[in-house]
C-alpha cells in the first residue's frame, strides 16, 4: 500500500529546524571546557575546572540536595491531592465536574508570572504566622511547587482513568466491596503506571521550576534554578555550562530509556 | 436513595482536599493580589489609570504583544516544518525528529536559554568563528536585544506548538492525500490545498498555546534580554522587587489574566477545546 510520505523540501526544512533545536544544546559542551574564568571559547587547551568546582563549591551541593528535597515534598503532595480528587471525579461523576477539573486547572493556564504573585502574596502573608512556613522557607517553595504542579498531575490521572474499563469497578460495587476496597484494591493497581508517571512529572518540573521560585525565595531557599540564575544574570559563571552538560546527557539518558522500555512493551500507553 | 447520599460523600470526602488546597493557596491569595491593586498605595483606581498613561507600561505592552506575534509565526512555522517529518517520515526519520523535539522539551528553560548565550554573546561561538575566518572584525550583538529574546524563546516554544499540530496531523486521513496525488496534483499543491487546510485545527491550537505562553514569558526574556528589551512579566518582577510598586505589579498581573482569558474565551468560541489537542 502506497504512503504519503514528505517530500524533499519538508525534509530539508525539518532538519534546518532540528538543527536550530539542538544548537544551543551543543554550543554549551565547548563552553564548558573552557580554561577561562568568564563565558569563552576554549582556545586550543582544554581543561575541567568547571566541572570540578561543581564538586568542591558547597553551594552547588547544597542548592541539589535542597531541590532534591523540595522536589520530592512537593511531588507527593500534589500527586496524592491530584490521585483522590481524581478517584472522586472518576467514580462519582458528581455534577459540576467540568466546573471543578476547570478550576484545578487554573495553575497551568494562568501566565506563570501572575500565579509567582498570587504565591508571593501568599507567602508573604502567612510569614509572620511562623518561621519555618513562608517566605523564603524550604516547605512554602515545595507548597508553591504543589501549586503549580498539581493541574499536571491531575491531567495524568483522569487521562488513565479514562481508559480504565468501568465494568471492573461495577463489579467489585457489585460484590459488595467498599469505596475504599474499589478505590486501593481495584482502581488504584489499574492506573499505577499513571501514578507513577505523574509523580515524576511532578518532580522533574518542581526541579526545574525557575518563574516561581524566583518570587518566593531570596537568600536562604536557593534551589538549583535559582543558583544557576544567580550566575546566569551578572557575570556569567561557566560552572553553568558544566551543570548544564551534565543536566543535557541525564535527559537524554532517561529518554532513551523511556523509548527501550515503550518500545519493549508497545500495549501501554 | 441510601446510595446516592453516600456516593455524595464519598465524592466530597476524596475532591475536597485538592480543593481545600487550591482555594486556600491560590484562589485566596489571588483575590489578595486584586485587593493590591485597587489599595496600594492609596485605595482608588489610581494604578488602571496609571496603566493606561504610563508611557513605560505602554510600549512595555506593546513591545510584548509584538514579540508575542513574531515568536509564534516562528515557532507554529517551525513546529510544522519538523512535525510533517515526525507523522509523516519514514520510520528512521520519525525516531530523529522525536529525538529533536523531546530533548529540548524536557531539559530547563534556563539550560536553554544559557545554551543560547553561549552561541550569540560577543564571545559566543558564533561570534568568534566569525571572526576567527575573518568574517568581520567586531562582535555583532546577537544577545541583550530583541533578536536574542525572539531566538531564545521560539526555541523554548517550538515542542509546545509541535504538540497540538502532531495530533492534528495523525487524525488526517492518508487516503485524502493519496486521492490528490493520484488525481495528478504536484507535491507542492496537495500540501497547500489539501494537507495545510485539514490540520486548520491544529494551526490555530499551536499558536493560541504558544501566544498565550509568550505573554508570560519570564526567565528567556530576562536572560537574553539582559534588561533593555523588557516584556510584561520581567515588568511586574521589577515592580515588585526593586521599585517596590506592588500596586502597579498587581494592576499589571489583574490585565493580564483578563487578557489571556479574553483571548482564550474567544479562539473557543470557534474551535471546540477538543479540537485543540
């Protein structure tokens, strides 16, 4: 059977733009390995200074381990909140649905920058209430990071459920098994591999999250985003390009991984 | 009738934390950021009028509903040109063009942005190959400029604007294209007649995505901008934290909810949001 397959032209315009989309990605490997103390290209010698100041500058130690940390608070918050609502949703289908997934959604929709003010405002407010929830703490940028999480997760979560087949659920109802028996042991082991995928979307933007973290947080709060802004806005620090080298090849890795393992097991989504 | 009363429950029980959160952590604070700009700093509509004859504020909007409008008939341009290769290749080709739109969609838009200094600031790679064969003899200004905010960011958002398009395309049906082919019409016209008007919903769901997202724009603007190419959001960050204005960062944020929300109401009052993605 004959296909519709693009053309020469399509192609060569399509690999203009892939190479428009990898570009920045390549140009920071040579920046990296630069002997110089500012953004240079390396000029015949090469060296690895950049990446070891990674290791032996503390800051970037403790920058990882503090979005490691908020990353994985803020990741079993909002995963756990986005799993019950949308158990709710699925299973009682209760008027007003579409009203309430609407306003879960609200997060994603609205400009980030305006959600990183209403969460300045927040966490500006409830400072004075106590010293370790608030303004530039650890625990208001993983709520925060909840914040602007959750939608996502909530989307994972109603798209498995939606192909989840609902006579398994009429059927356990129907045996007498109650909401929390439909929901633990027949809906949840049904859509781990939704759970799953959104609590690690949930981690991987609340590790990278940057618009937000930059209103909540000042001096004691410094995740990794906000470090690598620091040395990105004034003198540019080449560590960058070290970190980002490292943050490219982990990618990469992962994705590769992804597609071995989808490509092992093709029925899952 | 025992039922439906404990189904109620039930579904208030398991909705009502993620609700609860999102009320107390969003919708809340949110109303307080309207409070803002009605009180701060004398109560009054006093920050919409300035709004309205500030003459930074002014070309700070304009400048962002221009760039705006270019990022996004770049980056729908672009998107299109590499998803025709994503739905449309051979096997080979759809494994390097996913492989181009993936890794970039998943590494951060700082990463980004930082790859781009590295490749346009003056002693960028760009500008010391140029000058390393003689090309020219000064760096150009690629960054801290308007060109270097548009760079970066139809980068950050040609995956974005690949997403809707790529759904558009799968739905197509191959037998219509086949049919014009085979009726004898060239490559270039069943692209433009046939294909280009069959992913219309596609079109005009990439470039709502990538419109509404470059209004908001902070981090690529900020960096590539290097503060003399200021958009919305970089404007409401200085208002709040280096001339503490918090009333006008307010106003500012209050007109741009409403706009984006304007925008959205009206492009779904034409294409149904299912069509979109």
């Amino acid at each position: 059977m004959p296909t519709y397959r693009p053309g020469p032209v399509s192609l060569i315009l399509a690999v203009l733009v892939a190479l428009f989309l990898l570009m920045p990605l390549l140009a920071v490997i040579p920046v990296s390995l630069t002997p110089s103390r500012m953004l240079a290209m390396p000029t015949g010698e090469l060296s690895l200074r950049h990446y070891r100041s990674l290791i032996e500058d503390p800051r970037w130690l403790d920058s990882i381990l503090l979005s490691l940390r908020i990353g994985i608070v803020s990741s079993i918050l909002s995963t756990a909140l986005a799993l019950t609502f949308s158990l709710g949703v699925w299973m009682f289908q209760p008027r007003f649905t579409a009203a309430l997934v609407g306003f879960v959604l609200l997060p994603m929709v609205v400009p980030p920058v305006v959600s990183a003010v209403t969460l300045y405002f927040l966490l500006t407010s409830v400072s004075g209430l106590t010293s370790f929830f608030g303004y530039d703490t650890w625990l208001g940028v993983a709520m925060a990071h909840s914040v602007m999480t959750v939608p996502f997760a909530t989307v994972l979560m109603l798209v498995s459920l939606s192909q989840l087949d609902r006579r398994i659920d009429l059927a356990a109802r129907g045996l007498g098994a109650t909401v929390w028996e439909r929901a633990t042991r027949v809906i949840m082991p049904n859509i781990k591999f939704g759970i799953v995928t959104a609590a690690l979307l949930s981690f991987v933007l609340s590790w990278e999250e940057i618009g937000v973290t930059l209103f909540i947080t000042s001096v004691n709060a410094i995740t990794l985003p906000r470090l690598m802004w620091m040395g990105l806005r004034d003198n540019i620090d080449p560590a960058i390009a070290a970190l980002s080298v490292i943050l490219i090849i982990i990618t990469v890795l992962v994705l590769a991984v992804r597609s071995f393992i989808t490509r092992q097991r093709p029925a899952k989504p | 009738m025992r039922g439906t009363l404990s189904d109620r429950t039930g579904a208030a029980l398991l909705m009502a934390p993620l609700l609860l959160f999102l009320v107390l952590a969003y919708a809340w604070p949110f109303l307080g950021v309207v409070k803002w700009s009605f009180t701060l700093p004398t109560p009054g509509l006093g920050q919409y009028h300035a709004l309205l004859t500030d003459d930074l504020v002014q070309s700070v909007f304009i400048r962002t509903l221009r760039i705006a409008a270019i990022v996004t008939v770049v980056s729908v341009t672009a998107a299109y040109a590499i998803t025709v290769v994503w739905v449309r290749g051979s096997p080979v080709q759809r494994v390097l063009a996913e492989f181009c739109i993936l890794v970039p969609f998943w590494i951060s838009v700082l990463t980004r942005a930082f790859g781009w200094v590295a490749l346009l600031s003056n002693r960028g790679l760009i500008n010391t190959w140029l000058q390393s064969i003689g090309f020219i003899s000064e760096p150009l200004t690629l960054v801290r400029n308007e060109f270097g905010v548009i760079v970066g960011m139809s980068h950050f958002l040609i995956p974005f604007a690949v997403f809707p398009l790529a759904s558009a395309m799968r739905s197509l049906d191959e037998r219509v294209l086949l049919a014009a082919r085979g009726l004898g019409s060239s490559r270039m016209r069943t692209f433009w007649t046939v294909f280009v008007p069959m992913t219309r919903s596609g079109i005009i769901g990439s470039a709502l995505i990538t419109f509404v997202f470059s209004l908001g724009f902070f981090v690529t603007p900020a960096i590539l901008g290097g503060g003399r190419s200021v958009m919305i959001a970089e404007l409401i960050y200085l208002r709040i934290f280096q001339s503490p204005d918090w009333g006008l960062g307010a106003a500012i944020s209050v007109v741009l909810v409403v706009f984006v929300g304007a925008l959205m109401a009206l492009v779904f009052r034409y294409v149904r949001p299912k069509q979109l993605v």
